[in-house]
C-alpha cells in the first residue's frame, strides 16, 4: 500500500481565499484524523471519522473550518475564509480500528499551509 | 483538557551517549500508551503501542516502559546515533478513541 496520501504537499494563497486540503488513507481503515501542528499547540486533533461519519469535532477551531469524508477513500479539509494564523502544517493520519485499542495511526506527508 | 507532558523539551548528546526522556499523563481511565518517532520535514512513525502497568517494550537500542498507576513512560535510546535525532512524541489514549498527544522530546545527536 503507498500509505496515507496528501495533498497538495505545499499551498500558499493570500487571505480569504478558500483552501482544500485532501486525504487518502490507506485502503481498509476505518478511522481517519485530521492533525493541525503548530509551534505554540503541538500536534492537535481537529476532527476524526470512523467509517465516513465524523464522530467528533471539537476540535475544529472555526466555523470556517469544514470537513468531509464523501466515502472511505476520501476525506477534504476546507478553510472558507483563510487566515494568517491559519497557518500550519496539516497531517491526515488513518488506523484499522481506533486508537482506544492498540492500533497504530498512519500519518500522511502533511500539507504545509502558508496563508499570506 | 487532558494535560500530557513530556521532558526535558529538547536534548543535545553526544553520539554513543545513552539518554532518556519521560511522558507524564492521567491515570485515570487510562488505555494505551503510543510512542511515536518525528524526524523533521517527515511524518510521526510509530515507534511502541503499551496498555498493561509494568510493560516494557524494545525495538533496536530503544526501549521503552509503563506505569499506568502513576501515569509516565520512559522512553530510552542506548548509544545515541546521529540518525535517532528527531522529535519523540508521546500519546495516551483513553477511553475514546483519541490519541492526546505531548509537545514532545527534540533530541539532537551530534557526531
């Protein structure tokens, strides 16, 4: 398998454009997570689905920020509208099952996000 | 919020230094323990998955053990190498599905 897939790898775009982020996890898992790493917060769990359905989103920062899982072989994370502080490095990362038993999450490359 | 803490921040040693860092976590409803290896400009890559009190895991010159009543890990690398320089991470996991990760450990291995 080529493992979790993001892209694009790198996106810089100006204020208050929309940004999408996208995610392929590996074929088979059940859960995927969207990450947000920063210098101040660490690595921070923004939302996370299991089977296509999102199971929790507290951690998504804004109504600006959206997510969606279309089917087990997609996910998108949008920004309408972005911000400079917005910026960051997002990783999607899948599991066979959920962490609260011992599988291990994959990560994907990361998307850096650079909003001007 | 649960609160993970990982120490020292950051650490510079020698090649063929031995070192260790330690990850602090509630103990309460507690389920497993992920370790996980970030080297920069790359993506975090499991390193060790814990659950029972007094585990002890080995892959290599790292180890790694449990205490699930006190709520910490030890993370240890014997005889550093320029390569195991990247950020260790830590993870519990509760009784949710969750990883809580720490800040981590920035470790620097010098030739």
């Amino acid at each position: 398998d080529a493992g979790v897939i993001q892209s694009p790898r790198h996106e810089v775009t100006e204020m208050g454009q929309e940004v999408t982020l996208r995610c392929k996890p590996i074929s088979g898992h059940d859960y995927l997570f969207w990450y947000r790493q920063t210098m101040m917060r660490g690595l921070e769990l923004l939302i996370y689905f299991n089977n296509n359905v999102p199971i929790d989103d507290s951690g998504m920062p804004e109504d600006r920020f959206s997510a969606k899982m279309p089917n087990a072989s997609f996910s998108t994370l949008k920004i309408q509208p972005s911000e400079p502080r917005d910026s960051a490095v997002y990783f999607c990362a899948s599991s066979l099952r959920a962490s609260g038993s011992t599988d291990t999450q994959y990560f994907g490359p990361g998307t850096r996000l650079t909003v001007l | 919020i649960l609160n993970v803490e990982q120490s020292p921040q950051s650490l510079h040693v020698q090649e063929g230094d031995s070192t260790n860092f330690t990850c602090s976590f509630p103990s309460s409803n507690f389920y497993a323990l992920h370790w996980y290896r970030w080297e920069t400009a790359k993506s975090p890559e499991a390193l060790f998955v814990m659950t029972l009190n007094g585990d002890e895991k080995k892959k290599g010159r790292i180890s790694a053990t449990l205490n699930t009543k006190e709520g910490y890990s030890y993370l240890y690398i014997k005889g550093s190498q320029p390569e195991d320089s990247a950020t260790y991470l830590c993870a519990p996991s509760y009784n949710t599905d969750k990883l809580i990760f720490g800040t981590g450990t920035r470790l620097q291995v010098f030739p």
